[in-house]
C-alpha cells in the first residue's frame, strides 16, 4: 500500500456524544476503542499523524491537538490542525467511522490537484467527515468560524470542491459500508453485527 505524499491525516477525536452519553473515542467496538480503529486506517498511509481533541488524553502515541475555543465542533479541529499542520493537504477522519479502508482513502487521495476540498458524495449526501482539504481552504473556513457559522457543508459548497460521486468509489467498499458512522448505541451494536457476519 502506497503512502500518501504532502499530506497530515487528522483523526476528529474531540466531539461529544449527548445520544450515547460517553466519549466517542473510547466506545468500545468488538473490545476496541473507535478512536484505536481510525488510527489503524490511516497509519499505514500517512507520514504525519495528529489526533484532534476537546482535551489532552493519556496514553495516546501521536500528536495531540488541542481544539481552540468550546464547542467548536468538526470545523474547528480543522481549521485548527490547518493551522498548526507543514503539508498542503490534511485527510480529515472522524473517530466514529470505523469501516473506511485504505483502498477507499487512496483512491480518493488519486483526485488531489489545485482544488481545496476532496469529498465524497454517498446518495447525494456530501460526506464532510472524511475527506480532503487544502491548507489554502483555511482563510475561508476562519472566516466563516468568526461568523458563527460551524457548518462543514455549506463551508464546501463554497470552496472550489472536488466531489466523488459514489458509484466511483463502488470498486473500494461493496459493501457501503465506508461512510457509515456511530452516532448512536444502536448504531454501535449494528456494527457490531457487521463485524461478526465479516468473519
């Protein structure tokens, strides 16, 4: 597996989970901790790893960055590993994504160029969550951050976006499974199911 040249991949550890009442991160799934799954994904393909928290956790063997004001959300990791990171381009993986393969963020990774956003779009659905973006996307998103507007979707549908449409991405995950994410107890224990059916 090829690595992935002039680019920091950032894994979203710092969001909270009011519909599961715990850490995201530290949910276990088949005895793993999500945020241990999306560092798995990613480490084989990126030289530069960061881990974007609300604040510092222990134990962890990677740079940790720490998100710049409360409730910030998504963006806010962002902008901020945008700001701190050497490269032109962060993958961005949220920690409760746990099917995404490499083969998925490679061959994304085949469609980086001028553009400032690289993003998936699953039955019409942009999946901001795990994607490219561009240093060069940061003044835009500073500016929309210092409006109050947190929204990575419309903040894409500003940017010169390059959209993956699903049916290009078949070949990597026939399962549709990829973009799913964890945003409930329920939705833990159907990936549970999942993992169980794939061995």
């Amino acid at each position: 597996m090829r690595t992935i040249d002039d680019c920091t991949a950032v894994i979203l550890a710092g969001g909270e989970s009011r519909r599961m009442g715990e850490d995201k991160a530290a949910i276990l799934l088949a005895g793993e901790p999500l945020l241990n799954r999306a560092i798995q994904s990613v480490q084989p393909l990126f030289e530069h790893l960061l881990i974007s928290v609300r604040e510092p956790r222990e134990h962890l063997f990677f740079p940790q960055l720490c998100d710049r004001g409360e409730g910030g959300g998504p963006m806010m990791g962002i902008s901020t590993a945008l700001e701190r990171v050497n490269t032109p381009w962060v993958f961005v993986l949220a920690c409760d994504m746990p099917f995404i393969s490499a083969e998925m963020i490679c061959a994304m990774s085949e469609r980086l160029a001028e553009q400032q956003v690289v993003v998936a779009v699953v039955d019409g659905v942009v999946q901001p969550l795990a994607a490219f973006y561009a240093k060069s996307s940061l003044p835009l998103m500073s500016k929309q951050i210092a409006s109050g507007d947190r929204s990575l979707q419309r903040l894409i549908k500003q940017t010169d976006a390059t959209f993956i449409d699903w049916e290009d991405l078949r070949p990597f995950d026939s399962e549709r499974l990829s973009f799913m994410d964890l945003d409930s107890k329920q939705d833990v224990a159907k990936a549970e199911g999942i993992l169980r059916s794939m061995k």
